[in-house]
C-alpha cells in the first residue's frame, strides 16, 4: 500500500567533521532527494511550530531517533497520534540507548517495538514487535544496522492493521520496566577491577559510540 507523506521532520543541519561544515542529515537529504518537503525547527514547544504541524492534518505522525520531546499539541496533531519504532523490547530498556544497554546488560535477545507515543518516556500502549536475536558478536554498530532493517519492515507491516483498527495498542506491564539513559563519553573507561566478560560487553556495545578506553601510567 502506498501512504502520502506530507511532510518529514529532522534535526537541523549542523557543523560536522575536521572542517565544522554545516551539513544535513541523512534524513533530510534522502527526503530532499525524494521531492518531499523538510521542516527541522530547533523545538516543537512553541505555538507557531504547532501550527505549521498541525496544519499538514495527517492521520498519522511516525518517528524513529527523532531527538525532541514531542509535547501534547504535536502527540495529539495526527488523527491516529504518533507511532515511535523503538530499538527495544518493551517495557525492557525505555530511554535514549537501549541498544547500548541490551549488549552492556548481557541481554540474548532484544528487538524493536512500534508504539502509540504519550507524555511519557517510552511509556505508551505497543501496537507490534519484533525480535532479534544478541550474540557474542553482536556490538551496538551491527545491532543498529540490523535494527533499521527490521524495524522498516515491521512498520510497514504493521500499519495496515493499525490503520484499519484490526491492531489496537496494548498497555505496556508494569514488570520488567529497565531505563537506558543516555550515556556519556566519561563511561566509555574500562576499569580492570571488572571481569572479563563484563569489560567485553562494554568494548561491544560501545562500538562505535561512544567508544572505550583505559588510563595506563597517566595516559589516556
């Protein structure tokens, strides 16, 4: 089934590499490419932005790695809300790395979760998931990779249903809730009083960010 998208939201173009060129997104230049109009406001808090959103009327918002909160106005903009595809099992793993978490955490499984967004942080009713397996391979750079792949072809097959009413959103339970809160550069170290499986993990799900390192003799 083909879907009219209207409009596509992304962070702005920002300063990147050696030379601190602007540049755009990869999701603003394949949306450029396609002929579809690109919006990137700096915040969705404001009235105005409410507006322009709210004027598209679409029946439907869906965000992946979006990087705003998404306030009441714009949850409650689409006629059907807004959908989030979701790098994890949920209620396992709510927040800004769940993929980091799920390979630090030693988990054997995780996946991806389409959900109808509230105020919440990854806290509203699930539509569909999918699983996907963790090996002693795995590092966060092929999970995400993995990831994309799914999770597109989960959505799509899920919207039909979505759409037509046939897959209603289902409460998240309230066991089993873990958060991944952003992490930082600072807990890329790796301190040698851990063991050995558990320093393995963190070199794996911290490929390719943020990294790891050690501190020998005063170097870094």
């Amino acid at each position: 089934k083909e879907y009219e998208i209207v409009a596509v939201y992304c962070q702005p173009p920002r300063q990147a590499g050696r030379g601190r060129k602007v540049t755009k997104s990869a999701v603003q230049n394949a949306a450029e490419a396609a002929g579809l109009p690109v919006l990137h406001p700096v915040t969705l808090r404001n009235a105005t932005a409410q507006e322009v959103f709210r004027a598209f009327d679409a029946d439907i918002a869906v965000v992946a790695a979006y990087g705003l909160l998404l306030p009441p106005p714009i949850l409650e903009g689409p006629r059907l809300g807004c959908v989030n595809v979701h790098g994890s099992l949920l209620p396992r793993w709510r927040g800004a790395a769940p993929i980091q978490y799920s390979i630090l955490s030693g988990d054997d499984k995780t996946g991806v979760t389409i959900m109808k967004m509230d105020e919440g942080l990854d806290t509203g009713p699930m539509i569909s998931t999918a699983e996907i397996p963790i090996t002693p391979e795995t590092t966060s750079r092929s999970l995400f990779q993995e990831m994309t792949e799914v999770g597109a072809d989960l959505l799509l097959r899920t919207l039909p249903g979505y759409l037509n009413g046939d897959l209603p959103p289902v409460a998240q339970p309230d066991e089993g809730v873990t958060l991944a809160p952003k992490i930082k550069k600072e807990e890329g170290r790796l301190d040698w009083n851990d063991d050995a499986a558990a320093l393995e993990r963190k070199v794996r799900a911290f490929d390719p960010a943020p990294g790891t390192y050690f501190e020998w003799n005063g170097a870094r």
